[in-house]
C-alpha cells in the first residue's frame, strides 16, 4: 500500500509546473542559499553540504573530515543559525 501511495506522489510531482512566478521566487531563493553557504568558512561549508545535500550523518563525516562528532554538531549548529539568520527576511 505505501509503495503505490509513493508512485502516485512521484506521478503527481512530475506533473506539477511551477507558474512563472514561483519559478522567479525559487531562482531568488537558490541564489541567496548560494550566496550565504558561500560565506560560511570552508570547513563549515563542507560540513553543512555533506550533511544536507548529500545525506551523510554526522559520525561518517567526522570520519571523511577526521574530526569529532561534536565538532561536526557544533560546526552545523552555527552553520543553520547563520543560514537563518541571513536568509530570514526572505521568509
């Protein structure tokens, strides 16, 4: 049962356009995201982008980057704060 409500969820996106102002908003949105990771300082970055956009957990990317776990939870801590704190007037 959940795998047919799974396709039918992913047939139904696959069908969605965005109108083209949802397409301006979301460009805008992408584009601050880039502009606020770019600030982050690079170990902080690297943290967040392995964590976020390539799903590693905390525990593998101490590992990958040689730190601890709480280094890893400290650095994401503030990485989010920082995101949003800068991105909030876009909310």
């Amino acid at each position: 049962m959940k795998r047919r409500r799974l396709q039918q969820f992913h047939e139904q996106a696959a069908r969605w356009s965005p109108s083209p102002e949802q397409a301006v908003q979301a460009a805008e949105l992408t584009e601050a995201i880039e502009r606020a990771l770019a600030q982050l300082p690079e170990t902080r970055r690297t943290i967040f982008l392995l964590s976020r956009y390539h799903g590693l957990s905390y525990r593998e990317i101490a590992e990958v980057m040689g730190i601890s776990v709480k280094t890893v939870e400290t650095q994401m801590g503030r990485a989010l704060r920082f995101l949003t704190q800068h991105l909030q007037p876009l909310t």
